[in-house]
C-alpha cells in the first residue's frame, strides 16, 4: 500500500485534477501576454504527467527495464492524452485541438526522453 500510495497515487490524483480542470464549462485562461502561450502550458502540464507516468511504471514491477517503463509511460501519455481532448469536445465552450495535443506530446515525450536517457547513463 505505501508503494502504491508513493508512486502510483500521484499520477491518478495529477490526472483525475487534469480531467476536472477541462471539465469546467467556458474556462476561460488567464491572459497570458505572449506567443503561444496555451501551447507552453499544455507543454509544461504534460511534462508533469510524463514525470509523474514514468516515476509510476518504472516501480510497477522490479524487473522493469528502463526501456519497458519508457515505452509505458509513452503509450499512457500518447492515450491519455488523445482521450482528454476528445472529451473536451462534450464540455460547452471547449474544444479538441490537435495542435493542443501535440503540444501536450512534445512535453511529455521531451521529458521521458530526459530520464530516460539520464536513468541509462547512471551506473547500476
């Protein structure tokens, strides 16, 4: 239980916290003042998943390789993802954007990458 409530619960309270937010009808976003601004936030909210989805698969198992968890952690961000914009699309004053949801990939997917890469290059 306390290796669930370590690793695993984190990501389901990020997630079910991600999926409320979107469910409020006509959020309207703070006015932020620069270019791109809703893609940066969709980034940096995904690279918290990806974080939190990696931390999460790489302690499901101990036999995990680091590829394995990599590879989980992407198919959940890729899913997950894709899902929540499509459920945008049934919250009045909301929509699915798929350039929302390649900003949420190219968070995530940065992230991953980076400890991914950082986890192999430690010594064993």
């Amino acid at each position: 239980m306390k290796k669930f409530a370590t690793y695993h619960l984190p990501l389901l309270v990020y997630a079910c916290a991600m999926l409320a937010v979107s469910a409020i009808p006509n959020l309207k976003t703070p006015g932020l003042r620069f270019l791109a601004a809703d893609k940066v936030a969709h980034m940096v909210e995904y690279a918290i998943f990806a974080l939190l989805s990696y931390r999460s698969m790489s302690h499901l198992r101990p036999s995990h390789s680091e590829r394995l968890s990599f590879f989980l952690s992407l198919l959940l961000l890729s899913v997950f993802g894709l899902l929540h914009e499509f459920l945008q699309r049934f919250i009045p004053g909301r929509k699915a954007d798929l350039m929302d949801y390649l900003a949420d990939l190219a968070g995530g997917v940065t992230v991953l990458v980076i400890l991914y890469l950082s986890r192999r290059r430690q010594p064993a």
